[in-house]
C-alpha cells in the first residue's frame, strides 16, 4: 500500500531540493573510491538529526553537503504508477507512462528475457519521470510483488505472478535485474520486493497471522525472495502488514539475518505505508511509539513509510527510543549506511549523476516502448479452450459485445492509460462490418413499500439519490454490470455516473470506480419472495465507523436513500426496462462471428484490502455468454481478468488487464498474428468451495499444483496454441535433463516446456509434482529442437525439520516433461545418491515447532524480538514421530493461569505415557519448566495440551 503525498507537503519537500554538486568536493563525491570508503566518509560528516532525516521515507536535503531530496517509493509493479503524481487532495493527477500488463499477466509469458526487457523499459521510464521532478519520482522503486499466489481469492492476486516459487523468482530476478540496469556498479532505479513475508490475505490482513511450519517456511515461502535476492535482482525487501506465527512482519527478525544472508551487497530495507504505527495503533504488539520504532529498527529495516512526507514524528520516536536506551547511534548508523550505500549506486553523490542520468522524458511512453507493450499483452495471453473457432480467418463482419468490448481500465497500481485501444477497436482494424452491445440489462429499481423508484438528483456529492420518480426515467434507469462475487455497479442512464455511497447517504457523483475508498460496490440480493435487498459492498470501514456490520441499502423518512442495518434494509422490484442481453445476441446472430468480451473491473470486487469470497463470474455476463452462443455457434469469449474465476465456453482467451494496448493484443492473438503461448501461473479450481484464505499450510489445505489432488477448472501451466507439439527423446544424464520438442503443425508457434519432478518416497510429506524447470521456445512447423535443463543434486534437497537443515535424501524421483502440470507428456526416473533421514533423536533438546503434525495448534512468538513457539489449549496436540525418547520429559513452556502437557504414544487418544504440570508462569513471555517421567522408548510421540499454554522447547533425556 502506498498512501499519497498531499500536495502542500510535496510542494514543501521541492523546496528543499539541492542541485547535485558540480565538482567532487569531498570523498563521498568522488566516484574513483570504493563504495565503503564514500559511505564511511558521509555518515561521518553528518549530524545525528541528519542521520535519523534519512530513515524515512521522505528525506530532505541536506544543502550543507550539497545532498538533495530523495524520496522512496516509487511505484513500479508494470509501469510507472499512481503514488508518483501531484495530488490535489484525493483528485489524481496521473503521468501517463506506459502500462504494461498487470504483474499476473507479465508472468504468464513464461518468458524472463521478455520480462527484463519490461523491466528496463519500466526503469527507463521511472528515470525519465525522475528527471522532469525529483521530488514527485523517487529512484528506489517498489516492485516487483513477490507475494506467492496461494489462494486465488487473495485481493492483490493481480500484483503477483506465480503460485510457484520457481516461477515467481525467475520472473521476479528478471523484472528486477530490468529495473536496476546492465551496469556493474550503478542502479538505473533500485527495486524493493513486495511483501516479506507469507502475505495473501487482505481480510483482516495487519491482525492476522500467517502460521508457517518451519518446512512450509523454507521450501516454499522464502525461495522466490531469495532467488532475486540471491542473483542481486534486488536492493531490498519491503516488509508485509500481517503477522508471521504470531510476530508482525516489521519486527521480523529474519528481516536482518536470513534476507541478508542471501547476498553479499548491501539491502536497503522498508517498511509498508503506515506499517510501524501498526505496532501501536492496530496491533498493540507495543506499548509506545518509541518502544516500537526501535524495534522495527533493530529487526532490520531502515525506512520509515509514515506520516507522508512528514519525518518529524519519526524522528521524535527514534530520538526518545534513544534517551531510553532502546536502541543506540551504532544502530542508527548501521541503517544508515545500507540507506547510502544505494543511494550513491543510484549517483545521487556523483558529481554527474551517474551514468543513468542521462535518460530524459522522452522515453516515457515512447514507440519503443508501446511495441514491447503490444508484444508483451500479445504474449501473455493464454488460450484456455479452442472447439476450433480460432484463429479467425478474415471474416466479412463480427458482433464484438460485453462489458469490456468498448472499453479498457487501469488497475490501483498502474498509472494513469495514455491512450486506449479496446477490444472493439482492435477488431476494428480488421473486419469491415462490426457491431457493438455492452450486454448490459437496463434496470429500474422500484421501493415497494412506497412505490417510487431509486433516482439520481444530480452529479455532485450533496446531490443525494432519492425515490423521487413516480415513473422510470433516464435518471431512474441503471445499466447493472455484474462484475465477479456477486458484486455489481450501477450506472445511471441519465448522468452516466455510478450510484455511490459516501457513508451517509448514496448519490452518483463518480464516473468510474476509483481511488482508496471504492464505494460504487453493491449486491443485489433476491429473496423468496422475489424481492431485492441492495447490500452495500464498497469500502469496509464502514462497518468499523458506522458499526454496520452488513450494511444495506434503506430509505430515510424524506425518501433519500443511505446505509443501514440488514433489519432495516428496503425491499425493492428490480423491473427490466431493456434487456442488453437479448440485444447482443440479436446482433451476435446477425455477424459471422461473435467475440463476448466479459470479466472483472479491477477496482470491484477484488484488489488491494478487499478479498473475493468466490470464484464466479457474474450471473449477468454468464448469461450474455450463453446468450450469444446460442445465437451464433461462432462465438469466441475473450475473458479479462486479475485472477482466476469459474467461467467456461468452448472458444476461451484469457488475458488480464493489459494495458492500452490490450485491444490490439486481443486482436493479434484471435487472428493469428500471435500463436497464443502464454499459461496460467496459477491454478484454477473448479469449484470455489475452498479451504479457509487464513490457512497458510498448503500440505493440509491442498491449495496450489503442489499439493492438490483434485482436478481443477484449468491446471497451472495450461494453455494451448493454433499448432501441436510433439515430444521425443527424454533423457535424464547426471544433473542434465533434455528432451526433443518438435512442432508438428502447421503454423509457427511457441511453447512452455515444463519439467517438473516428484520424489516418490521420503520421510516427510512431498508435493504431488514440482517446477524443476521451464523454456518458452519458438518452432517454425517441422522444426525440432533439443530443450536442455540442469537439475542439481543440490535442487532436490528437502526441509529435515527433525535437524532443522538441508538434506538430499536417498530417493527415487520421477522427471516429468510436459505442456503444463497436467499434460505430461515423457516420463523418466531419476535415483538419487542421499541419505536416509536418521530416527528422530528427542534426547536433545527439539523445538516444539519442528514438529511432524499438529491439529488445532496455532504458531506464536516465543518473545517480542526473537524464537517461535507452539500455542494450544485444550485437546491440541503436536506430534513427533519415528523418534528415540528418554525416560525424562522437560519442555519450557508460558501460561497465563497453567495447566498440563500430556505425552501419549501413537496417537492423541493413545497410552498416557506421562503429564507434565504447566505452572503458570505469569504471561506468555514468561517461561518456566514444566517435566515428568516415563519409560523410554521409540516410536511416536505425541505432546496434547490440558488449558492455554505454549510450548518453545523439549527433551526426553535420560
């Protein structure tokens, strides 16, 4: 989340600029000595108010030394985006960069040379931006999203790219290494990677914790952080709002040890807007603002996202954290110096600017960089079913309908379209005859109980919407779109706005959803009796500021309309005054072909702070699908969406919102100008009756490729092409793994080759298959080509939480090729020379989190700073299985009021080996001993707590 700069404090900040120094006038400036040396020298010259200036995220210029303002933050996930803008209160002022396709979109490409092209297209523009106004376009920029697409639900589906760890930081190292540039030593801009860590959720998502097992934790949360960290595609990680086992994430002390561990250069490490006054005013993990601001410092991060552009609170918390001793100057200047050291990469003490200062507005938006758009939507877009319509063959005339046909919107993260070419208009270009319908119905929404319909007043916002026409009129006719979870907008017939409620009453002064607070959301729910209840599905907080836990549509006493209670909710008729489907299909009928153009708006139901609770696509643009393809058999559906959702046809084009240029894409891809190559990174289930979002342990829930074994809508890595492929010749020798692919239709075309493994036997629990490796290839018809991957010994190690390190295991695996997760298409074995996991030895002491199984348990921090622990209260148990155990059982464990750990073998219902009493030690940071005899023994353990109590630590000696 980015909140923007209110224009006075920008305007302030631009005062403050300082023009680089023309002539290196001191060390620091002298770009012919050792980064160490210039840094050293900077941090000794400034004065502890300038030191602690620089932790946030807005830092002012420092004239004495000729150093100018610096922001962070620019938004770079596909383009250059919204927090970088003049802001006039919330009427946004957007710089029309180049938009590329969402995040989800670019890794469908299975392409990283492709997506490093984006990404240095992206920081060139970021660079240009930087040079008309410093001040507005900082050079650190936050992106790419890292965030692993586990549950597609997940509001921020569309900043991701990949369910897959492997996927994720391929696409991420080459979107990251684009941005910073080729040179050895200089940063074109220097990419943060969003969020760390474990950060799928937006319910709830600064008071929720992620529980991650250890195993879950290292082999699949953390390695696409690490491989753009690790390939130094990356100059920092920016820390995620949730909680992980219990600690929020911008206490993390893995934010200072394991991420930086991953390179040998310097991080430069952030937090997320407003993320450390969460400590206090959210989570109350911290009694008080210093106590927390020192924390968030001394865990590793060393910027400060808060208060705009305002450091001075900061500054007055980390000044008072050090009068109470809580952290010191060394721990300032250790975060200091990672602030430098990426700031003089960027040139910002160059005498010159650095190399990259040279890059000037002319490349925002420019030729170059709309053919990459166009090539890159092109790409990406992925052919989920073909009966056979595609690709089009010059047809004489087409019916382009839906309610994305005539139009293409930017998402929360991109910047402001420079141009729009739609799906209608790509058609356009070429068919002669084309014709157009939303499909949309036309309703009138009549109050029962009074008998007036719901009416628009006017287009400002004291201009309340009121039962005033007796009678439909253009300003009591609303075009319904229903977009995915139930969710509609409401489109005035008369003014063109959408009905919106301001949390006092609903009018229609906005013309598309937009912005933070997207309040144009309802849901039309029908009752038994065929009434409707409109329920208000826009911004949350209305819940938490109006105490409206499930706010609804009502009528006060002088007929306007607003929120209130459910009981209190109006009954309306929901009578069709024109029926936008039975349009569409007339003239769907009439065309030799027909392109239904449905999906999602990317600001309703689903982005940033507001999950979807099902997967389905609107009832309405279901039934214009139908519709149309009843009327013309010829029909292709073009679906356009930032995630997956429960939609079929027999004719279907996936793409997510692309851009400017998605028309063209669209247009490229159903003639044939592009042979489709783009595949899912994601799975698409088939149902949306899903485990909880809030459960992050993949091997319980089956969430992903990894670890589902029921068939899904569309498999990760589906999508198909306008030729064939054939695959020949797999062989598996040493670590290198080829296989023979060979086009066997009859037109040019690319494909995805993907090898996966799975290991078939092994102590602790495998995924069903994994991503070992992948090339996308282009095949000329006839051509063949020799794929080859290196699959290390090294790439098959497995978590051994019972000795908490890496372990290669005797095992055989299966080497699986294929066109996606589900179309295998050459199989061979691989055996591997390991070891065999050892007989757990509890003798010494285990962390209760390197358990084998748990049921009910969450995961909880063992202190404020530091260590995880295992909560549970009555009858949750751990386990730990094929272990050696003494006849002495010691645990340290926390209770508020005690308890009791009972040791059971076999089962949590099995012999009672043993009950250790729990005192209650005063707190659950408070920890004591609690131990009890037994007769030694092997086999299985398992640990089942009597009352509320954690567990950090055990032993069976003796």
């Amino acid at each position: 989340m980015r909140i923007p700069l209110p224009a006075a404090l920008v305007l302030a900040a631009s005062m403050l600029v300082v023009p680089p120094a023309q002539a290196a006038g001191h060390p620091f400036q002298d770009p012919g000595l050792p980064l160490e040396q210039r840094v050293d020298d900077l941090l000794g010259r400034l004065t502890l108010g300038e030191k602690l200036g620089l932790l946030h995220q807005s830092q002012p210029a420092i004239p004495r030394l000729g150093i100018g303002y610096h922001k962070n933050g620019t938004e770079a996930l596909h383009g250059v985006a919204w927090s970088n803008h003049r802001d006039d209160g919330w009427n946004q002022k957007f710089a029309a960069g180049t938009i590329f396709p969402q995040a989800v979109g670019l890794a469908s490409t299975w392409d990283p040379e492709l997506i490093r092209r984006v990404g240095s297209a992206v920081g060139d523009e970021v660079r240009g931006h930087n040079a008309v106004d410093p001040v507005l376009w900082g050079l650190q920029v936050w992106a790419p999203v890292v965030d692993l697409l586990r549950d597609p639900r997940s509001g921020r589906n569309e900043e991701g790219y990949s369910e897959d760890p492997l996927l994720t930081g391929a696409i991420s190292t080459a979107y990251g290494k684009g941005l910073q540039g080729d040179d050895p030593f200089y940063l074109k801009t220097a990419p943060v990677l969003k969020h760390y860590l474990a950060y799928n959720n937006e319910t709830d998502r600064s008071l929720t914790s992620s529980n991650l097992t250890p195993k879950l934790k290292h082999e699949y949360y953390e390695p696409a952080f690490k491989a753009a960290v690790s390939a130094d595609a990356a100059t920092g990680v920016m820390a995620s709002y949730n909680l992980v086992n219990g600690r929020p994430n911008h206490v993390n002390p893995d934010l200072n040890t394991v991420v930086r561990s991953w390179t040998d250069k310097t991080l430069y490490n952030v937090s997320d807007a407003w993320g450390p006054h969460a400590l206090t005013d959210l989570e109350e993990y911290y009694d008080t603002k210093p106590e927390a601001f020192a924390a968030v410092l001394k865990a590793g991060l060393d910027s400060y996202t808060i208060d705009n552009s305002d450091g001075g609170p900061m500054v007055q918390h980390l000044t008072a954290a050090l009068d109470q001793g809580l952290i010191t100057e060394a721990d300032v200047d250790r975060a200091v110096r990672n602030v430098l050291s990426i700031r003089t990469r960027l040139g910002h003490f160059d005498p010159d600017g650095g190399p990259y200062k040279k890059i000037t507005k002319d490349v925002i938006d420019s030729a170059a960089h709309r053919k990459l758009n166009r090539e890159t939507a092109g790409k990406a877009a992925v052919l989920l079913r073909n009966s056979g319509v595609l690709p089009l063959t010059a047809p004489k005339s087409a019916a382009v309908v839906g309610p994305l046909a005539g139009k293409v919107y930017r998402d929360w993260y991109s910047g402001q379209l420079p141009y729009q070419v739609t799906p209608l208009d790509g058609i356009k270009e070429r068919v002669g005859d084309v014709t157009t319908s939303p499909g949309l119905e036309r309703v009138a929404l009549k109050h029962l109980e009074s008998g007036g319909y719901v009416t628009a007043t006017g287009t400002g916002p004291d201009d309340n919407a009121a039962l005033t026409d007796t009678a439909p009129t253009a300003a009591s006719q609303w075009d319904l779109t229903d977009w995915t979870d139930g969710v509609s907008t409401l489109r005035n017939a008369g003014n063109g706005r959408l009905l919106g409620g301001d949390w006092r009453s609903l009018d229609t002064d906005d013309a598309d959803p937009d912005g933070w607070y997207v309040s144009q959301q309802f849901a039309l729910e029908r009752q038994p009796d065929g009434a409707y209840l409109i329920r208000y599905a826009g911004f949350e907080t209305v819940e938490s500021w109006f105490a409206l836990p499930d706010p609804y549509v009502g009528v006060a006493a002088d007929g306007t309309l607003g929120l209130a209670p459910k009981a209190q909710a109006a009954r309306f008729a929901k009578e069709v005054v024109s029926d936008g489907v039975a349009e569409a299909a007339a003239r769907a009928a009439e065309a030799e072909v027909a392109v239904v153009v449905v999906g999602s708006h990317p600001f309703v139901a689903g982005r940033e702070f507001h999950d979807r609770d099902d997967l389905r696509l609107g009832e309405g643009q279901r039934r214009l699908i139908e519709a149309v393809r009843e009327a013309n058999p010829r029909t292709v559906v073009v679906l356009e969406t930032s995630y997956p959702v429960i939609v079929d046809a027999p004719t279907l084009l996936w793409t997510t919102h692309a851009g400017p240029e998605t028309g063209h894409a669209v247009a490229d891809v159903l003639f044939g100008d592009v042979n489709p190559g783009g595949r899912l990174t994601q799975t698409w289930p088939a149902s949306d009756d899903l485990p909880d979002i809030l459960d992050y342990d993949l091997t319980k829930t089956g969430m992903t490729y990894l670890y589902g074994n029921d068939r899904p809508l569309y498999a990760f890595g589906h999508g198909l092409s306008y030729t064939s492929f054939g695959y020949q010749g797999l062989k598996v020798r040493g670590d290198q793994v080829s296989v023979k692919v060979t086009n066997t239709g009859d037109v040019r075309g690319d494909e995805v080759v993907q090898l996966y493994t799975h290991q078939r036997r092994s102590r602790f629990t495998r995924p069903v298959k994994q991503l070992r490796g992948f090339q996308r290839v282009t095949l000329d018809p006839g051509e063949s080509r020799t794929v080859t991957f290196t699959v290390k010994r090294s790439d098959l190690a497995v978590w051994d939480h019972t000795r908490s390190t890496w372990a290669v295991e005797q095992a055989t695996h299966d080497v699986l090729v294929g066109s996606s997760s589900d179309r295998i298409r050459r199989r061979a074995t691989l055996r591997v020379r390991g070891e065999t996991i050892p007989v757990r030895d509890l003798g010494r002491t285990t962390r209760a989190m390197d358990f084998d199984d748990y049921r009910g348990v969450t995961f909880a921090d063992e202190t404020k700073a530091a260590g995880e622990a295992v909560a549970g209260s009555e009858g949750d148990w751990i386990s730990f299985t094929r272990a050696s155990y003494g006849s002495r059982f010691t645990a340290g464990v926390a209770s508020v009021s005690g308890g009791a750990v009972e040791v059971r073998s076999g089962s949590p219902a099995g012999r009672l080996l043993a009950t250790a009493q729990v005192p209650a030690t005063g707190g659950i940071y408070q920890w004591g001993t609690a131990s009890a005899t037994l007769r030694a023994g092997k086999g299985d353990l398992y640990l089942v707590f009597k009352g509320d109590l954690r567990i950090r630590d055990l032993s069976f000696t003796g």
